[in-house]
C-alpha cells in the first residue's frame, strides 16, 4: 500500500497535521478554474455583463467552490488570506476598479462579505444541525463533552464555535444543544448577526479613507448590490454597462487627475489643469469648472436639473453638493425608505452620462498633446 502526505474526501484534502493550508491551495485553484470557465460568458470587468449579473455569477459559482469544506477546520484569518485576497482582486475586476482601491469600496459596492464571514455562517449552520440531532447521536454527544470540559478555552471545533457565537452575540452553544430551533430559524438569526457585524466593521473602515468620501457608505446592505451598479430595465443596458467603470473609479476616489498624479508621484508632477491650465486639477475642477469640458457639461447638467424636479433644487445648490449628487445621488436620500427608487436611477442615469461624456472629452484633448505634456512633465 502507497504511503501518501495527503487524501481527498468527500471533496475536502487531508493532511496528517490536519492543516487548512493544503484545503485553501486547493480551492483556490478550482475557484480559478472555474472563474475563467465562466469568462466566456461574460464575468469579467469592462465591455462584459453589467456588475450585478457578474456578483450574482460570481456568488452562485465561485464563492461555493473557493470556501468549499472550511467549515470544518475553522482557519484563522492568516490561513485564509490569501482567499481573501483573490475575492478582493476578484471583485475589483468585475466593479472594473484599480486594485489599488480601498477595500471597503469593493465590498459596498458588491454587497458581498469576506470570505471570514461566509466561513463562520457555514460553520454556524453545520452546529445548528448538529443540534437538531438526536441526544444519543455521536456527534451531540462530541459536542456535549467538549463544550463541557473545555468551554471557551480548547482548541477543538466546538470551542472555537463558542468563540464564534460570542463574537457575534449569538446564544451560548450550550444553550442550543439544550433547545434547539429550527434550521430555517436558526439560520435567519445567524445570517442577520453576522451581517450585522460585518455591515457595522467595513462601514466603519470606509469611514477611514478619505477617497470614499462620495461613496454612500450608509447604504452598505450585506447581501444586496448598491443602488449605483443597478441597471433598470428601461435603461439600455450595454451602453450603461460601458458607462459604469467612469463612474465607478470617480467615486472610489481611483480616477487619474494630475492632483492624484502629482500627490502620488515620485517624479515633479504639475498639478494643474492640462486642458485649461488655470487650477489645480481636481475632482470638482474636472466634473464642473474646466472651461474646456463646458461645452460637453451644459446640456447634460441641464437634463440633472431637470430629472431632479423640484424635490432636489441642482442649480441652487452649492457646488460641493452637486459634486456629491453627480457622484453618488444615493448619498443625499435614504434608499430604503423611498419608494421612489426610478426618480433617483433617472438622475443616477444623467450623472452617468455625464462622467463618461466627460471622460471621452478629455481623453480626445489629451490625444492632441505632446507626449511629456500628458503626464504634466
């Protein structure tokens, strides 16, 4: 009989050290495999399918394999980093944003989770079922024994669940084995104590980069796309979809003006104005005061006018505001209490418009520069 270092079963690789390591290598090569599978239909960044039906793909058939079997081991956050590395690249792909973005951003966006979290839900429904087992079970008796002796302090699954549960101010194990519910119950109070936590933490993260100002870090539903990636049915969806990714870097911040370029690069970088050279290259200059884009901006702030009405009063509001209702209209409203959700993807659809028209505008100037002058050498 062959001595071997590792075995598969029923899906999950084994080690003698029972180490997770050799697990994530594993499913992050079939969660590659099958990422590229599904590139031919469209799941990749630009010129593909539109965000939402991408993170619905991606959800439906990558995150199953990437996570598949880690509930059993319970990894700690460094074994899975590199599963959290390749869902952030993943998505940042797919919102066809810079992989230097803020973290957060991407999973606000996407409405997804980490990879931490999706772990910790399957372990939580696998001991939900092992309280709906019969006492006499091996496996409630297990958890019986170890919950009993070790409590909080072993290093078995059972101890490192009643870790869980208190980080998530979940019921005590225990007190689950004693009475359980049921697994739609159960998973229904799981699912909204951990979204809860996590929704609160990368809320409180985004708050902390100043390049997601824009962004309507409120609106950050676990489970749910943001409102700015959603296209409606009466919109036309490709040209909205190649619209999208203008939108998307200007308010993550990850959009190149020579303001970015000069902070952030070694060389002498001028931050000024390539177009109009009379101020500093900024995200307010470049969507409202560069004389040379007026003539691409008059009609179309006209049409943002108009499409706000006479609840959002655009043309009388100072220009920080209309820069923040052009980026993220979604900021200024609270999206789940008004019902009115085609009046603001109207307006969301102009400010669309308007930042791709702008960015066309001036990547034709751009063209006509000499090479050095384009980078403000």
């Amino acid at each position: 009989m062959p001595v071997v270092d590792k075995t598969t079963h029923v899906g999950v690789v084994r080690t003698p050290d029972n180490s997770p390591t050799t697990a994530i290598q594993e499913n992050l090569q079939k969660a590659r495999r099958t990422l590229y599978s599904l590139m031919s239909a469209g799941l990749h960044g630009e010129n593909g399918l539109d965000p939402e039906t991408c993170i619905h793909l991606f959800r439906t058939y990558v995150i199953p394999i990437l996570t598949y079997g880690l509930e059993i081991y319970l990894p700690s956050p460094n074994d899975i980093r590199p599963l959290e590395m390749f869902l952030k690249k993943v998505l940042k792909q797919i919102l066809s944003i810079p992989v230097t973005t803020a973290d957060p951003a991407s999973f606000i966006l996407s409405g997804l989770v980490p990879v931490e979290a999706i772990i910790h839900l399957r372990a939580l429904s696998l001991f939900g079922n092992i309280a709906l087992l019969d006492d006499s079970s091996i496996e409630k008796r297990l958890a019986y024994r170890q919950l009993t002796i070790h409590g909080h302090t072993g290093s078995s699954w059972f101890s490192n669940l009643a870790i869980i549960t208190t980080k998530y101010e979940l019921p005590n194990p225990m007190e689950i084995l004693r009475d359980p519910v049921s697994k739609s119950q159960w998973k229904t109070v799981t699912l909204r104590a951990v979204y809860a936590y996590w929704g609160k933490r990368i809320k409180q993260q985004a708050l902390t980069y100043s390049s997601l100002e824009y962004l309507s870090v409120g609106h950050y539903n676990p489970g749910k796309i943001h409102p700015l990636l959603r296209i409606t049915e009466t919109q036309t969806q490709s040209r909205e979809v190649n619209r999208l990714p203008v939108k998307t870097k200007l308010v993550t911040g990850t959009y190149s003006l020579q303001s970015t370029r000069a902070a952030f690069n070694n060389l002498d970088v001028d931050p000024t104005c390539l177009l109009c050279k009379t101020s500093t290259e900024t995200l307010e200059h470049f969507i409202l005061h560069c004389t040379k884009l007026q003539h691409v901006r008059v009609q179309i702030l006209c049409d943002i006018a108009s499409a706000c009405g006479e609840n959002i009063n655009f043309s009388q509001l100072c220009t920080s505001d209309q820069l923040r209702i052009i980026l993220d209209v979604y900021s200024t409203v609270d999206v789940v209490h008004n019902k009115n959700t085609e009046y603001l993807a109207e307006i969301d659809r102009h400010t669309r418009r308007l930042c791709h028209a702008l960015h066309c505008e001036r990547k034709k100037l751009f063209a006509l520069l000499p090479t050095r002058r384009r980078y403000g050498l």
